[in-house]
C-alpha cells in the first residue's frame, strides 16, 4: 500500500477500481493544517487527466501495470489497429483520443509500447523520439532576423511541423513526440 508521500509523478495507482498515472504530485501546507497532497492524475483507461487532492491518511493500491511490445498497422476512420510483435494474431485497437495527439506521429510497422492492467490491454505508448522522412518542404527564405527562422513542413504520416529554413524535402528528422516539435535533422 503506498501513502499520500508516496505519491510523485510517475507512480501508477488504482483509485476506484480503476488505474491512474501520478503526471504531478506538490505538497501544500496551509498555516496549522496538516500537509495536503495536490496532484494531477491521467486515467489510463480513458486517458482522461483531472486534479485531486490527497490528505494525511489516505493510502492506495499500487496499480501492477504491464508493458509489451506492439507494431502498429494502419489507421481506419479514426481506430488505429496494433497486433503484440511476438504474437501478430493478438490483434487490438484504440479510438483517437485514447491515443492522443502523438498518434499524429504513427507510421504502419512502428513499434511501440503496448500497457496491460489486469490481463486487458489499455493503451500504448509512442517513444518519445521518433524519425520521420520530410514529404514536402516549401523552399527555405532568408531574410534580415538575428535569429534562425522556421517554416512548417509535410512529414510522411502528413503531420505539419515547424523546422528549420535548412530542412528539405527527402531529409530524415526526429521529433519529439511530447511536445511536437523538431528536435534534428538525421545525416
């Protein structure tokens, strides 16, 4: 059983019968009150986040939470279909929004990270970098900035991103799946 200090970000527990992700955990003490945890929780099942707040005393299960390798295949009216890479008939599936916006960045035969809670399979989890090749690149324009300018780009998964004025059409990039932003350019 974990306590209310025990909780920090990263931290699986089960509240209701369901699973949640600690995403942020502060403590606050007010003036003679005993301490009060303020967190944020992301519910794995839905993939909802909502804000709670945990007082001296409360204690919780710790969530067991199993991950496997996934491949992802293809995408259909806004399902996205995976199959476990060791077993390829164990097929699955997710709407958009329990993926995320980070299935913007899904190619066919991507592996990624499949979660299992209690013998279900809840979600998946892109890596955090991934490579995508450049489609199409509108030509770099320099101009009088004292700094280096940007301009949006078509990637293979037909994502906009911004990169730099030096990015063509044909170049491999990297971008990070959390912030959705150009980290470099791969030689």
């Amino acid at each position: 059983m974990l306590s209310h200090s025990d909780l920090k970000g990263g931290v699986k527990i089960i509240i209701d019968n369901e699973p949640y992700e600690v995403l942020e955990a502060m403590p606050l003490k007010k003036a003679q009150r005993r301490v009060v945890i303020q967190s944020r929780l992301k519910n794995l099942l839905s993939g909802s986040i909502s804000e709670r707040n945990f007082h001296q005393g409360d204690t919780f299960e710790e969530a067991e939470i199993f991950k496997f390798e996934a491949r992802f295949l293809y995408s259909h009216h806004g399902r996205f279909f995976f199959c476990d890479v060791k077993n390829p008939s164990v097929r699955f599936d997710f709407e958009e929004k329990q993926i995320g916006g980070s299935s913007r960045f899904l190619k066919p035969n991507q592996v990624v990270e499949g979660v299992k809670f209690e013998e279900k399979i809840i979600s998946v989890v892109l890596p955090i970098k991934v490579q995508l090749k450049v489609m199409d690149a509108p030509p770099g324009i320099k101009g009088d900035r004292s700094q280096g300018g940007t301009k949006p780009v078509t990637v293979e998964t037909s994502t906009l991103i911004n990169v730099p004025l030096f990015v063509e059409a044909g170049d491999i990039v990297e971008i990070n799946t959390e912030t959705e932003e150009y980290v470099k350019r791969i030689e």
